[in-house]
C-alpha cells in the first residue's frame, strides 16, 4: 500500500518483530523523516482498528477503500502532527478516521437526495429506516451463524441512529476507547460525550427491541 523510500537495512524502525515493540512517538518521529517503513509499520499497528470504525460508521461497502482514505489522509498531514500534552497519535488517527466516515455519510445522504436511494438502502419510514427485505439466492438462511445474524443487525440499527448517536456508540461501546480518548477524538467535553453517549444507548436499545425483537435476549423485551 505505500511504497519504501529508502533501503535502511538493519536501521529500520520497522525491521522484523522490532516494529511491534517500538513506542508510536518512535515511529512517527521516523515516519516525519521520510521512512516509509516506519509509517507502515503504524498502518499494520491500527488497519483493524481502522477498518472496523469505518465499518461500524459506513457499513461494509467500501470500507477497505475508506480506511485507505484514512491512512492516506494522516500521512499527508503527518508533517503537522505533535506529540503535547494529552494528544497521541492513535486519538489523532481516530479524529481523522471519524471525520472520514462522517464525510462520506454526509456525500451518501447528498447522493441519496439527487439520485435516490439504491436497492440496498435503508427505506425511510415515519417510523424511522428499516432495511429492504430483498432475497439472497448466494446464501441460505441455514448457513448463516447466530453471530453473523445479530452483526448485521447491530450495523443495521446502528445506521437508524443520528450522526453524532453513532459515533458516540461507536467510539466507546464498540471500539473501546476511554471517555477521555473519546471527547479529544470528538473534540468535545467529557461531560457533553457522557450524555450524548447515554442518549445513544437508550436509542440503540429502543430501535433494536422494535426492529430485530427476535434476536433480543430472553427476559429483555
């Protein structure tokens, strides 16, 4: 995905399993002197973090192509990035990877309002989107796991949510950052993330009792 600048031999920073036990100050200081080895070694340290916000944000479609968006997007701006005070790098790339994801929500919707909805997305209903109910000749029902069903319906219920519902929901409850990493992701205070995070998780559990009341745990509808 991105090319070698330079040999560096046995002074890569990236070099074999050394890469795994080097601090991200250590690598991003390398990264900022043109070794390409070095930033790659962050985008294998954080690819699945990313990949799996951009899923959680966006959905499956395109998410390889947007979680390349977000490494391309941080190692453009690499140059300005400074280690002070509470900042990190991996807070930095989340903030990158949620406005990302935020972006292309926002192009979809746009999209959505010129052109139409496309086959495979959610119907707006006066009771909120639901999902078209279109049959899958690729896969029977049988061959789908209990865990691949109740996946798809938390990212069904998760895109029912508004914006900032979503991020917050993601951002903690899935991704498991701390609220602290959360707010300077977000750039908000802690105390508007904590209330805006309940608000969201009252949402969710409505939408997921109306919406997949099936796949609720017994005792919780």
């Amino acid at each position: 995905m991105f090319v070698k600048k330079n040999g560096g031999g046995d002074q890569s920073l990236a070099a074999g399993s050394v890469a795994q036990e080097v601090d991200d100050s250590v690598l991003v200081k390398a990264a900022q002197g043109g070794d390409a080895e070095a930033f790659g070694a962050l985008v294998d340290r954080y690819h699945k973090q990313m990949y799996a916000l951009v899923v959680r944000m966006c959905g499956q479609t395109e998410a390889e192509d947007l979680t390349q968006d977000v490494f391309l997007k941080a190692l453009d701006a690499l140059q300005r990035f400074q280690f002070h005070g509470e900042a990190s790098f991996r807070t930095w790339l989340y903030r990158i990877g949620v406005n990302t994801a935020i972006n292309e929500l926002r192009q979809r919707k746009r999209s959505r309002q010129i052109m139409g909805p496309s086959l495979d997305e959610p119907v707006l209903t006066d009771d909120g989107p639901v999902q078209r109910q279109l049959s899958d000749i690729s896969q029977e029902p049988y061959r789908l796991t209990v865990q691949n069903e109740l996946q798809q319906a938390v990212n069904e219920v998760l895109e029912m949510l508004t914006e900032k519902q979503r991020t917050a929901l993601v951002m903690i409850d899935l991704q498991g950052l701390t609220y602290e990493d959360a707010a300077q992701v977000l750039n908000c205070p802690l105390g508007t993330l904590k209330s805006r995070l309940v608000r969201a998780r009252e949402a969710f559990a409505e939408k997921f009792r109306e919406h997949k009341p099936q796949l609720m745990p017994d005792g919780a509808t």
